[in-house]
C-alpha cells in the first residue's frame, strides 16, 4: 500500500508539466494553432529557471523568469505561424530543435549542479493527514496544487461558459466563419501562442526547480513530446487532460521506483514505457474516432488563416 | 414599395466602387443606391462581380477606390465586425457557421452584446428571445450539422438582425433552399423590408427576383448596367441586361425520346449509415440504362448525398450491391474510374482543389492518359492544350489560368467541374445539383451538355432539389424520401402534386 502512495505521488510530481505544457498546448490547438515546439520550449524554461536560481532571492522570481522566456519563444512561434502564416509543423520543429540547443548551451555552466532554489511540497493542514490519500494528493509543491486543482477548472469554465471560450474554440472549428461574425483571430491566435509558450515555460520550472532540481540537458528526456500525445489522448477536454498526465507521470514514477527497489527489469524497457503507452493510446484514440468523419479534433487545426481568400 | 419611399434620400449609397485582383478588374466604378425599406436585386452572370460588391459592402474585401455612405455618412470598413457596427450584415453562399457547435452558440460568438460568462440555460434563454424576437423559430440547444440548410440560413439571418444590421445582404439564399423553403424566405424578407430594413437579394433565377425586388440592378462584367424598378421588368430584359445579347435563352427540351439500352449501374438492396452513424439508406433500388437520363428528386438530407457518394465509390454502404458498367466489364465502382462523371454536390469539397491552378483542376481526370503523361513526366503542352479546351467549351471565365482556382466566382468553379466531368463520362454520369450558382445561360448550356451526353448514348443520374430541372430534364423519374426511392415516373406521365407529396414522404402517394 506504501508502494502505492508513493506511486501516485511520484506520478503526481512527474505529470505536473505535461499538465501544464499540455494546458498550454490544448488552447492553442482549441484555436486551430499546432505547436510541435513544446518539447524545445520546456527545455528552455528548465534552464532558464535554474540560472535565474542562481541569483534570484525566491523561485518564484525564478519561475518568473522562466514564463518570461517561453512567452518569448512563444512569441517567436506566434510571429512565424500566426502573422507570417508559416507552415506550423515547420515552424514547430524549429523552434523544438533552436529551443532545446539554446537550453544545452545556457544551461553548460550550471549542468549537473542542484538548483539553489527549489519549491518544496507544502501539505494541505488536515487533508494530508488522511491515510493514504493524504501523502499521496495533498503533499505537494504549489505549482502542483495550482495544476491539477485550479488551472483545469479555470479552463473548463473559460472553454464553456464565457463569451471568449466559444470565439476560441470557433477559431479552431472555422476561421473564417469567426471571423465573419467579428471574433478577432489573429488577436486570439495570438494570445494563446504567447500564453501556450508562458506555461510550457512553467512547466520547464516543475522539472528544474522541483521534480529534478537542478539542469541537465536530457532532463526533458521527451515529456513535451508526450504532452502534445496527451492533448490529443485527452480530446482536448482539460479535466481529460489532468487523468492523462497522472497517467504517464505514473509510468515515469513506475521505472524510478523499480530502479529504487532493483525491481528485476531492464532499464531500457522500463524508460521506454511512457512513449510505448503513448504510441499505444493514440493508436487507441485514433481508431476509436475512426469511421466517423467528424473528429474531435478542432477542424482548422494546423491550417493557416487568410482573410482575402475563399 | 410606398411612394414615400420613392423620395426619401438613399440609405446606401455607392459611388465609382471599384476592386481589381491582379490584373482583373472585378468591379469598375460601380454607382449603386439602395432606399430604406427596400428589398433591392443584384443581378449578373457568373463573375460579374454581385459577390465582390457584397464582400466589400461587409467589410470582408476592401476597394481600390470609390465610396460608400450610409446613412449620409462615408464609412470605410476595415472588416467583418466594423461591417456589423456599422449596421451591414452579410449572409453568405457558404454559410458562416461553426457546425459542430450549437445555435446558441453560433448566435452569441464574436457579439460584444452576448453576456461574458454564462450558464447554459442562460445561454440559450437569450438565444430563444432573440429567435423569437424575430419570430424564425429554430431550437437553440440543437448542433448546427442536425439543422437543415433553410434551418442554418434562419440562424444567418437571425445572428445578423440581432446585431442590428440595418442592412442584410444576402447572397444567392435560395440555391440551397426547396420551393417551400424559398417561399418562408420571402415572407421574411418582405416582413423585415416593411419593417425599414434594407435588403440586398442576389440570385440567378430570374423569377424569384421578379416576385420580391422592388428594384433590380444588373451588373456586366464588373461595370453597372442599369437599375431598373422591378414592376417594370420583364424576364427578356433582365436576360438582354444581363448578357447584352438580344437573343433570349431558349430552354432546354428533350430532344425525341430515349433509346435506353443496356444498364450503366445497378444499385440493388442498398443500406448505409450517415456520416454521424445513423441510418441513411434503407434498401435502394435504382437502375441507369445507357442513353437515359433517370432523375431522382426530393429534397436534401433524404440520403441523396449518401447514395451519390456510394455510386462512386468513394463511401461504402453497409449492405446491398453497386454495380457500374464500363467498357463491357460490370464490377463495384472504384474512385475516379474511366468512363464515369461525377459533378458532385459540394464542388470544394470533392471536385476541386482550391489552392491548385485552374489548369492544373481541368485535367485532374485525365492527366493519366498516355496522351497527358508518361510514366514519370507530366506532358505539360497537350495539358495545357485540353484545359484550354475544358475552359472553352464550359466557357469559363478566367483570367489567368495559373492562378488558384478559389479565385474564379462560384459560377465559374461549376462550369469547369460540369464540363470536365462530362468530358470523361462516355458511359456514366452522375450529376449532383448540376447548375448550382450558374446563371441563366450556363444553366442552359450545362442542360443542353446532360442531353447530349445521353444522346450520345451514356446513361445519366441527376440528383437535383429543384424539381423543375429533374421534370425538364428527365426519361425517368424517381422520388428519394428517408434513405428510400419512392414511386417510379416514366416521361410523360410526370404527375407534378403526386410527386410533391412523395418529396414530402407521403408514401400512399406512390399508388398503384
Ligand atoms: N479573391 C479573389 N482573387 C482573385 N480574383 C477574384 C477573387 N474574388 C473574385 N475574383 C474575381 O472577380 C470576378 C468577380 O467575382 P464574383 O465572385 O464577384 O462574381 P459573382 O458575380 O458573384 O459570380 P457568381 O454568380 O459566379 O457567384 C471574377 O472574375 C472572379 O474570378
Ligand atoms: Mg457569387
């Protein structure tokens, strides 16, 4: 029963940026925007963290500044794909491959040392007392309870209950048809490039500064890969989305533990396992939707908007 | 309209509008007037510019030059919403709706007046005023792909007067609409005129437009023909405004009776599901002979996409048998087979490719022939030769052959999709709502291209809502009504009302 805690906890911490990165990235795909960068983004915002760590008096100043730099790298995404229209698979890849070499490269002087800064977990007074239950959902850093207990009710009510969130999501369905009826595309394209960049960011810091802390350059080791499966194993429902991430983070915290207690399994194959399962599940979630011509998936995702044009 | 009216200043007014694309000068100096109050025709051929003056009254295209006022006041519309502030609606040929969202939905977005945060029975009790304020009863709560399109054109019309459009555009509305459909329209639109709402009608059937304008505008060729009053308008002088030919339009008759031979398809026991899962097809039986044309009537939705997506082999049912004939061998039909047209329902979604050359669209049935192509090489003389050739004989106006097919007007996408598939049809040809969007010649000559291929001895399917085309066009006529085909009509005992209330699913209708 311990093992189990600990699993869930473990999964908790470890899911905490597939929860926000994929957040991030689960609005923006709502608008029709493709963002591959994710996995580049992280990694920034890792190193960025960590070397804010080193001068900043809290990390939170240092979580700062890593949702400055991926609302930069955000920013950059926005301009290439939402203004100049680029192609955004392109773009993404290049901002994945710019993104986590930039990372290597800043991060050099502090590789390997722990992060002086770090946000250590916080119980919830009474609710971490309950056994089992407690240690495993109410032990955690801030950034943790804020993911999973806020940020997908606050994406939820936005998505459908407010004005915004049924010009967001008409966006992704049909651009044109927006922007016909007065919804500002490139504006809310915009946005949520930026916003999607800040929490992937964010979601750089959970490893740096909390899960791992500390920067090393495969410290990322593919978890922006994995949330963009995530979004799309989710359906792009926010509450979908927190249930997947605990899901992978419990894979990672499943191979931490067995190398911990020397479970008998080669490590290779427990490190392969989130991205087997994630193969597995979207094979899943794509034949599910199989047959059926209309998709979950927003209509106008990954196609780029031109007014003038029919 | 009043007298009055007759003598107030103009609502609108349009001086020296014109918008050029490249090279091509859509509009010139087009001087328009509309009066409070009145419902006013735009009226043209295929790309004379009715679309580009509507998209620019709506802020979606911006003039080279010229002015609009409205209200007296010069206004300069950067967009869509500056459109609907300044009080100009704009339904369009596609519909701007979100169909996987609800009609509240699509009611309340992108509107500064719709609430910030709701709930969902708040948002549909103000969606269920608004509908009701304006008295076109649809149910808020329902997706918009459930609707049925004179359905989807009522959530149009009620979006854009709930934002306070003063001005309604509205163009060809009725392509898509069945008589009946057509018939609510106009008392809609004559309430909103009597009510001091200014409406802008475009379509190309020149009856429709004698029944409601109170005045009509001609356009030719981007330039402004004349405006005449629609009491004074007779279907030849449109016709003569329109194309500048004294000749009239003959229309198009059945050239002696067919001599039906051997069957081109063959469609027994069919069964199949809709796209959303549900059953569309329950049991179809249909056989096309060569050199007839067999005309299957009744109104969308009853499983006619369904069956014409089957017959070409790019859907599959779930039970029953398709057969196609061609050069002697009878199998299931495969996508793209030689000897088979297809000129289908929703040309951008399967005929074209929009962002592909005109050139590149003509040939897209035939670039595999030995004459088109080598193995490994495109034959780009004889491509450009037999795209020259599909454009002149569907006489296709474009400008520069090159350039994205997207760009040519709606009428014009048609006539190339009409003729090229009527060009690889030797044997077969299925032909889906053939002349939406075509004016009133090319409507003529695109008939006169399903007679000659029948004569020539291909066997002819045409799908149509307009049931006066299947009537003129067809040696057999059947009713589609629930995923099944009711009734059976040979030429010459066409009994109009009993037809009629088949499309309406009256199966006792049937007889015998
Ligand atoms: N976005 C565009 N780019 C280039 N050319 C265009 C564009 N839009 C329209 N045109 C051209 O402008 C001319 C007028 O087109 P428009 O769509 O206004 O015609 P229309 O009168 O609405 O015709 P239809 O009855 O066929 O709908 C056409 O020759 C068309 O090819
Ligand atoms: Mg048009």
């Amino acid at each position: 029963m311990d093992t189990l805690t600990n699993v869930i906890s473990t999964a908790i911490d470890a899911g905490a940026v597939i929860v926000f990165a994929g957040m991030g990235e689960l609005l923006l795909e709502r608008t029709g925007v493709l963002n591959l960068g994710l996995e580049g983004i992280i990694a920034i915002g890792a190193a960025s963290a960590v070397l804010a760590a080193q001068w900043a008096s809290s990390p939170f100043i240092a979580l700062g500044v890593a949702i400055l730099v991926g609302a930069g790298m955000g920013v950059v995404f926005m301009l290439t794909t939402v203004v100049f229209r680029a192609n955004q698979v392109l773009s993404g890849l290049a901002l994945f491959l710019v993104g986590t070499g930039l990372a290597a490269h800043l991060g050099g002087p502090v590789t390997g040392n722990p992060s002086p800064l770090t946000f250590e977990s916080v119980p919830i007074p009474g609710l971490a007392e309950i056994p089992y239950l407690g240690p495993a959902l109410f032990d955690h850093d801030v950034l943790v309870y804020f993911g999973y207990f806020i940020m997908p009710f606050i994406v939820w009510f936005l998505l459908n209950r407010t004005r915004h969130g049924i010009n967001l999501r008409a966006i992704g369905e049909d651009p044109s048809a927006a922007d016909a009826t007065g919804v500002s595309v490139m504006g809310i394209r915009s946005f949520y490039a930026i916003l999607g960049g800040a929490l992937a960011g964010i979601g750089g810091a959970t490893l740096s500064l909390a899960f791992t802390p500390g920067w090393t350059p495969n410290v990322v080791a593919g978890r922006g890969w994995i949330a963009l499966a995530v979004v799309i194993f989710a359906m792009w429902r926010p509450g979908r989305l927190v249930v997947g991430a605990v899901l992978f983070g419990a894979l990672i915290s499943v191979s931490f533990i067995a190398q911990d207690r020397g479970w008998n399994i080669p490590g290779q194959v427990l490190n392969m396992l989130p991205y087997l399962i994630t193969l597995a599940l979207i094979v899943v979630a794509v034949l599910r939707n199989l047959g059926k011509r209309a998709t979950v998936a927003p209509a106008a995702l990954a196609v780029p908007f031109f007014r003038e044009e029919r | 309209m009043s007298e009055s009216a007759d003598r107030q200043p103009p609502f609108v007014l349009v001086e020296g509008l014109t918008k050029t694309f490249d090279q091509l000068v859509a509009l010139d100096h087009v001087n328009l007037d509309l009066k409070e109050g009145e419902i006013h025709a735009l009226l043209g051929e295929n790309g004379a510019g009715k679309t580009t003056l509507s998209n620019i009254l709506a802020g979606i295209y911006r003039a080279d030059s010229g002015d609009v006022m409205i209200g007296g006041e010069l206004v300069h519309f950067r967009s869509p919403a500056d459109a609907i502030a300044g009080g100009v609606g704009m339904v369009h040929q596609h519909f701007q709706l979100v169909p996987s969202m609800t009609v509240a939905e699509n009611l309340m977005m992108g509107w500064e007046q719709s609430p910030r945060v709701f709930s969902m029975s708040d948002l549909k009790e103000r969606s269920a005023a608004i509908i009701e304020e304006y008295d076109l009863p649809v149910d808020p709560g329902a997706r918009i792909f459930d609707l049925s399109v004179g359905k989807q054109q009522r959530v149009e019309i009620v979006r854009t007067l709930a934002r306070g459009a003063q001005l309604l555009i509205l163009d060809e509305p009725t392509a898509v609409l069945t008589p009946e459909e057509t018939e609510e329209l106009f008392e809609v639109l004559r309430r909103l005129a009597a009510g001091g709402r200014t409406v802008i009608f475009i379509s190309h059937k020149l009856n429709e437009v004698l029944s409601i304008a109170d005045r009509i505008t001609i356009l030719r060729s981007g330039k402004h023909m004349a405006t005449i009053p629609g009491a004074n308008a007779t279907v030849d002088r449109l016709a003569q405004l329109m194309t500048g030919s004294e000749t009239p339009i003959e229309a198009v008759s059945q050239t002696g009776p067919a001599k039906a031979g051997e069957a081109v398809l063959t469609v027994r026991d069919l069964h199949a599901l809709s796209s959303r899962g549900l059953p569309a097809l329950r049991g179809v039986d249909l056989t096309v002979r060569s050199g007839e044309i067999v005309g299957i009537a009744g109104v969308s939705g009853n499983g006619q996409t369904e069956l014409a997506e089957i017959i070409v082999g790019i859907r599959a049912g779930t039970s029953g048998q398709v057969l196609v004939t061609t050069e002697g061998t009878t199998q299931p039909p495969t996508p793209g087979q030689i000897g088979i047209g297809h000129i289908p329902e929703d040309r951008m979604e399967h005929a074209l490719v929009g962002v592909a050359s005109t050139t590149r669209n003509a040939v897209t049935r035939r670039y595999r022939t030995a004459e088109l192509s080598t193995k490994t090489r495109l034959r780009w003389g004889p491509i450009r030769e037999y795209a020259q050739e599909v454009i002149k004989d569907g006489r296709v106006q474009v400008r520069e052959v090159d350039a994205p097919v997207a760009q040519l007007s709606g009428g014009n996408q048609q006539r190339l999709v009409a003729t090229r598939e009527a060009k690889v049809a030797d044997e077969f040809l299925l032909a889906v709502h053939p002349t939406f969007g075509l004016d009133v010649q090319a409507t003529a000559e695109v008939r006169q291209t399903l007679q000659d291929k029948r004569n020539a001895g291909a066997g002819v399917l045409l799908i149509s809502e307009d049931l006066d085309e299947v009537l003129a066009m067809s040696d057999r006529l059947v009713v589609m009504y629930g995923g099944e085909v009711l009734g059976g009509f040979t030429r010459g005992e066409f009994d109009r009302d009993r037809i009629g209330l088949l499309m309406g699913g009256h199966r006792e209708a049937a007889g015998e």
